[in-house]
C-alpha cells in the first residue's frame, strides 16, 4: 500500500525483515485476488484469509511444535501481526484463539483441549469467542453472576454474557463462571470451554452504529460442560482470567486498528504542501505508534518469562485506545486538507472508522477500570 510508512525495518534481525517482506507479499497477493482490507480488521471474519494464513504457518508460530508452532521468535511473530494490522487484513477468524485462547490452553487445558482444539486454531479453522463481561457489570469482572453447578461429568452453566465479540462465528467460547455456592468477588471462579453451536446456548446479535454484526449477547441455559473442558482446576478462574486480560491488553491490535486509514489519508498529502501542524501531529501520531510498539513488546516479554504484567498491559491498552481514536481525528485533517483527491472507497474507510472509534476505550476494559488498575499498583 502507497503511503506514509508507519514502521522501520531498520534495527531488526535479518529473519525478522526476511518474514516482513514474505507476508507484504502476501497481502499483496491477498489484495489483488479481492480479499476486503480496512481498519479494525481484527474483528472482521474471513474464513478463506484465516485457512490461507494457516496454511502459511502464520497462526500460533511461536507456540511449541507439540502444539503445531513453527519454532518462529517472538519477534518474527510481532513483525507477522503488525504486518496484518497496518494492511488492515481481516484477522478475526483467529485471532482472539491466537492471541489467548489457544495460549490459554497450553497452559491450563486438558489433554483433550489441546489435542482436540490446537490443530484447528493453527489451521485458521477455529474462532474463538470470549464470556468475560455480563449484563449490568461491565468491566467488573469479579462481580461475575454466571454460574457452573456440579453435574455427573462435569458442569451446568446458567447465566449471559454481553459484548462477546464474533460469538456468532464462533466454534468455542471460553467462559468464566462463579462455581463455588456464596462465593464473591475475586473467589470461587472457574473458566470454562463451551462448544458453539449448542441447543443450550442463545445468541443474539448486538449492532454496532455501523450496521454491522460484531457484538452479541449470549445466554446459557442448563448448558453441560465435561470435565476436561474446565480449564485448570475449579476456583482457579481469577488466576486464569487475569493473565488471559495481559494477553488481551497488551497486544498491537489495542493501538493499530486505525492505522489503515491513517496511511490511506497520510497517502492524500504525500509529495503535497500540506498544513504544517496536521503534518506535525502526523509525526506525533508515527512517533507514539513507536513507543507502543516497544511498550507491546516488552509486555510480550514479561509474558514469555513467566510474570503477570497487569499493570504494564493497562498502560498499553489505556494509551492505545487514547490514540487509536486520535487517528481518526488526524485522517479527518489530513482528508480536508485534500478534499478533492478523495475516492469513494477512502470515504467509506473514514465514516465507518468515526462510527467505530467510539467503541475503542470501552473493549478489553473500560477507561475508567483501566486508570483504576494503574492507579492503584502506582500507590501500593
């Protein structure tokens, strides 16, 4: 894509370059046989581009060859996302199983869950959906209300979820619920794996001021759950959910889901006079954009040594949002200024983007739950 070049490939290993210029290629090629690439495309479903990016090795790389990884560094695999995002590639096929689900499962699953659902998460063929939030409690996880009582072989969910990403395209959803009877709070949760579809489990649909179909709310009736898909052992679930929230958080898809439209408007205004102060705040945004990178990465390598970095994820993903919708701002500028250059397409990428931008500081934790977290580690 012609534009204002959002990363450097300077100061990277020779196999990092090597990888970035392997999935250019392929995007490329992805574009040309009319794959939809836009922004906030880590939730847009494409089941062919997820099998496609399976069948490259693409998905789960870093993951231990058990498992189907490809022995790729972290950094390899950080230079193939943020390849994806910055094209705008429709991701969300696999990328929440990618991103936690699947890392999750490695972890604390079962021998059935890892043999059952990693091969189809490496082969683009599973998505994964998320029952964190529920109705009336938001971004207060431990007020969860969803509740698992004990049954012969394992376990009956009652109780909904609500904003639950892609849970309509999904094959399974990770779920927490409260499964020790007066339990509150912090104590007594269980995060569970629930197959899609199921007779005992509703969803419906949630839509976004874009029309469009990303969110739903899901209900669960009498729904069974074995043994074997209760991830780490009962009351573990706060443990689990809290280091699940550092992989959610801390990733580049929490500050590059505008990054396609900005290299779309910064591409109106190359080669051109434009303002002076929209050209400098085009700098303050790329500038930004680097910090969080380096901030990602590191929060990606505490993860891989062991620690729990919720205070680090907050950051990243408090900043991120903060500027993701700083963007849009910056492409309305950059779009005024060249009015007259604008397609048809460049405008529906700009409204639909204004329209989702709102949504940034409410998913993965509200702004509110996120400064609360910050602010209190800075003061213990």
């Amino acid at each position: 894509m012609a534009g204002v070049p959002v990363f450097s490939t300077h100061h990277l290993p020779d196999m990092a370059k090597q990888k970035r210029a392997e999935v250019r290629e392929f995007l490329e090629q992805q574009r040309a046989a009319g794959t939809e690439f836009r922004s906030n495309s880590w939730t847009r479903v494409d089941r062919a581009f997820s099998e496609q990016c399976g069948a490259r090795g693409y998905i789960g790389a870093t993951w231990p060859k058990a498992h189907g990884g490809q022995g790729l560094s972290p950094i390899e695999h950080f230079v193939v996302i943020e390849e994806m995002l910055a094209a705008g590639a429709p991701v969300g096929g696999h990328w929440l199983a990618e991103r936690q689900s699947g890392p999750q499962i490695i972890r604390f699953g079962s021998e059935r869950a890892k043999r059952q659902i990693l091969p189809e998460i490496v082969a683009g063929r599973c998505c994964f959906a998320i029952g964190m939030s529920e109705p009336g409690a938001g971004s207060d996880l431990a007020s969860v209300r969803t509740r698992a009582t004990r049954d012969e072989g394992g376990w009956r969910i009652n109780g909904r979820k609500i904003w639950t990403t892609n849970a309509h395209n999904a094959q399974y959803m990770t779920v927490l619920c409260r499964t020790e009877s007066g339990s509150e709070r912090h104590a007594g949760l269980t995060q569970m794996i629930v197959a899609l579809p199921n007779s005992a489990v509703t969803i419906s649909p949630i839509y976004n001021l874009v029309g469009e179909r990303e969110f739903n709310e899901v209900a669960f009736d009498d729904c069974f759950v074995p043994d074997d898909m209760v991830l780490g052992e009962p009351g573990q679930g706060w443990m689990i959910v809290t280091s699940e929230l550092a992989l959610e958080r801390s990733g580049p898809d929490r500050f590059m889901s505008t990054v396609p439209l900005l290299r779309d408007a910064g591409a109106l205004s190359a080669g051109t006079e434009a303002e002076r102060q929209v050209r400098r705040k085009l700098g303050r945004v790329v500038a930004h954009l680097a910090t969080l990178r380096g901030m990602s990465m590191s929060v990606g390598g505490m993860i891989e040594s062991g620690q729990s970095p919720n205070l680090q994820a907050a950051v990243v993903k408090d900043l991120g949002a903060v500027l993701e919708q700083e963007m849009v701002e910056v492409a309305r500028e950059l779009i005024e200024e060249e009015a007259s250059e604008i397609d048809a397409e460049l405008k529906r990428h700009y409204e639909r983007a204004v329209l989702e931008a709102p949504s940034f500081s409410l998913r993965g934790g509200t702004r509110e739950i996120l400064r609360g977290i910050i602010g209190k580690s800075l003061t213990r």
